[in-house]
C-alpha cells in the first residue's frame, strides 16, 4: 500500500511546489511508482510540467464522493503521472460546508488509488482553507517546507498547532515526515530566535537543506524539473538528497 505524502505550508512562495515536482522527479527513477497531485487552483505543479489545468475534473469528482481514477490521470514525460489542477477547486469549500466530515473528502476518494502507487505526494494551495484541510487530513505522512526567515517560522508555528488540533479530532492521521528548510542562504545572517527555534525541532528538521538557487526558478520557469534542466546544479543535488533522505524516513 503506497503513502500519501503532502507537502504544506500557508505561507506563499515557501518552496512547496519546487518540492512536489523536484522530489516527484528524483524518486520516480528509483523504481517507485510516484503520483503526483496538483492540489492547488493556481496549477504551479502543472505548469511546471507543462500539463494544463482542468475545469472541474478533480473536484466533480470529489463534490459527488467518487473515488479518484485513471480518468484523471496524465503520464508525464519526467517518469511519474500526474493529478492535474482543476481550476474549479477554488468553489469546492463553499460546496462542501454542509457535507458530513467534509475534511475527509480527499481521504476517501484517494483509498483506491493508494494501491497504484508507492507514493502519493500532494502539493497544495498558500492557504489553510478546507483544500489543504483535505490534503491534511488525506496524509500518511507531512512534509513543511520553510524559507529561514522570522515571518516563516511563524506560519511554521500556526501549521504544527492546526495539524495538532485535527488529530485531536481524530481528522489527522499522519506522521510529521519532516521540516526541509528552503531558500537557503548560507552568507544570510541568522538571528538567534531564528536559530533557536529551528534549533527545538530536533530530529524533525531534515538534515537536508535546499540551497536558494537561480536555477530552480529558471527550471520552473522552463517547464521542467531541475533534475532535467542542470542535473549537476547545486539544486537538482539538493532535491536528490531529500529525496533520499525522504525514501529513508518513509521506509519507501
Ligand atoms: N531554492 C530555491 N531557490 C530559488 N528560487 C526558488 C527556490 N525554490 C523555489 N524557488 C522559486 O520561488 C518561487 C516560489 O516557489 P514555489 O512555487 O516552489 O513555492 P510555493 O510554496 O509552492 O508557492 P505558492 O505558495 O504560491 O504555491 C518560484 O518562482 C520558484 O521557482
Ligand atoms: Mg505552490
């Protein structure tokens, strides 16, 4: 049975995305079967791969509880398929407020495909609205991603705190897999607070650091993942490490 691994963080532009597809495409040569799912109206992880987004595929699907299926399903050229955006999952929580548990949508939609696949991993929105809610409460395992900045560690703090109070729900599952530091600058000053704060979370904080690099972006831009655009840059060995260190932590 694969794991669903969600990649979340309210703040913008935090490197959720750059994660989803970079570490999609480092794991998908070992082997593994990945799927990734483009849980964010706005379609970064799609356009990063050249797919075009959908209007109203995934959340008709998800508005009448069907399970999620090949119909939906685009094989990509980087060697894992994707869930595209759907432009429509922007209405979705309005629609849903009256359904019961409407939290656990993604959840129960996605049990059939877990089979399919090794790993699942889900991008999601710069928000905590019921879209990532769904993402949230669909994982088996949490990947944060955080710049190194004050203003992030505080968005850090208000996701640890909302992941805490859905499991006291019981509406959260999933294990913390892990907090990857990003768009990392090693000449940066850091204040104590910053490191201190960094400091406490301990063994949840991956080792692996992703460096800020021009070429990230400039891959994004292009359409493809770092790996395939300067697979000796110093971005596309950072993504590779994480991916490794991730295979370990998940035990894939
Ligand atoms: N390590 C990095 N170095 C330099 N630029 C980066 C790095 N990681 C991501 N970027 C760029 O920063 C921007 C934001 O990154 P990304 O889209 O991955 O963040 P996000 O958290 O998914 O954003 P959003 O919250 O809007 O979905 C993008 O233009 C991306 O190409
Ligand atoms: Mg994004």
């Amino acid at each position: 049975m694969g794991q669903i691994l969600v990649i979340a963080n309210q703040k913008g532009g935090s490197g959720k995305t750059s994660a989803a597809v970079n570490l999609s495409c480092a794991i998908a040569p070992t082997r593994r079967r990945v799927l990734l799912i483009d849980f964010d109206p706005q379609g970064s992880a799609s356009a990063a791969l050249r797919v075009p987004r959908t209007q109203g595929a995934l959340s008709e699907d998800l508005l009448n509880h069907r399970s999620l299926d090949d119909r939906l399903i685009v094989r990509t050229a980087a060697g894992f398929d994707l869930i595209p955006a759907d432009e429509d999952l922007t209405a979705l929580p309005a629609l849903l407020r009256s359904a019961a548990q409407a939290e656990l949508t993604l959840k129960r939609s996605l049990s059939g495909l877990k089979s399919q696949y090794d790993l699942i991993v889900i991008d999601t929105p710069p928000s905590l609205d019921l879209v990532t809610i769904m993402a949230l409460c669909a994982a088996d395992q949490l990947l944060i991603t955080t710049p190194c900045e004050y203003y992030a560690l505080d968005s850090l703090q208000t996701l640890l705190s909302k992941t805490a109070k859905l499991q006291e729900e019981g509406l959260f599952a999933g294990q913390l897999a892990g907090i990857v530091r990003t768009m990392y600058d090693a000449d940066a000053l850091q204040s104590d607070e910053i490191k201190n704060t960094l400091q406490k979370l301990g063994p949840q904080l991956c080792s692996t650091v992703i460096p800020y690099s021009a070429v990230i972006s400039e891959a994004a831009a292009l359409g493809r993942p770092v790996m395939q655009y300067d697979k000796s840059s110093n971005g596309a060995r950072a993504y590779l490490a994480l991916a490794g260190e991730l295979i370990s932590r998940l035990h894939l």
